[in-house]
C-alpha cells in the first residue's frame, strides 16, 4: 500500500470518528456498517446483487447508492498512446475503490 492510499484511507477514518463522536455527545442512535466488497463481489452481476440486497432488507437510500455505486462504471485499457474503447461494467466492484464513510455520509 502506497503512502497516498495510508494517508487517503487515515483521513477518511478521523472523518468517521469526529462524526461517531459528535453523534454520541448530542445523544444521537449511532451505527457504523463497514463493508469491504472488492473480493467478495468479484463476479457477481449488478443486476442479480442488487436484487439480492434488496431481497434481503436493504431498501431506500442504502439500495439507491448501491446502485449509483454499481451504474454507468466503464473501463478501458491504455497502453501509451494505444487506448481501447471504453466498456460497460456489468459484474464485479472497482478493484481499489474505497467504500468509506465519508463517501457514504455524502
């Protein structure tokens, strides 16, 4: 892990503790789901994950940015000045996405 993704991924931690902190002191109901989906979903269609969470509870904002999460992603492969046509991401989750509270929160 490079020093860019530390300092990325500590950031992203003291944004969630200040906002866990802050939550407790004002007495609010406080949960934290961390889920880490880069191995676990590597050849799982969109469309059938999604079906699946819903299946199982996730509804609402939860299952609405679980599909903004998975639509429209497109990947490409450029070798110098070679680049390849773009192509549509049906199954799988962005390897080195970072599924963090603070993009959560947003």
């Amino acid at each position: 892990m490079d020093l860019e993704r530390i300092v990325q991924l500590s950031w992203q931690s003291l944004i969630c503790l200040k906002k866990v902190t802050k939550a407790i002191d004002e007495k609010l109901l406080t949960i934290g789901v961390l889920i880490d989906l880069s191995k676990a979903f590597d050849t799982v269609n969109h469309q059938i994950l999604l079906s699946k969470l819903h299946h199982y509870g996730i509804r609402g904002v939860a299952l609405h940015w679980f599909n903004r999460y998975l639509s429209n992603m497109y990947q490409y492969v450029a070798i110098k000045d070679a680049v390849s046509s773009k192509q549509k991401i049906m199954c799988g989750v962005p390897q080195g996405s970072i599924l963090g509270p603070y993009t959560i929160s947003k």
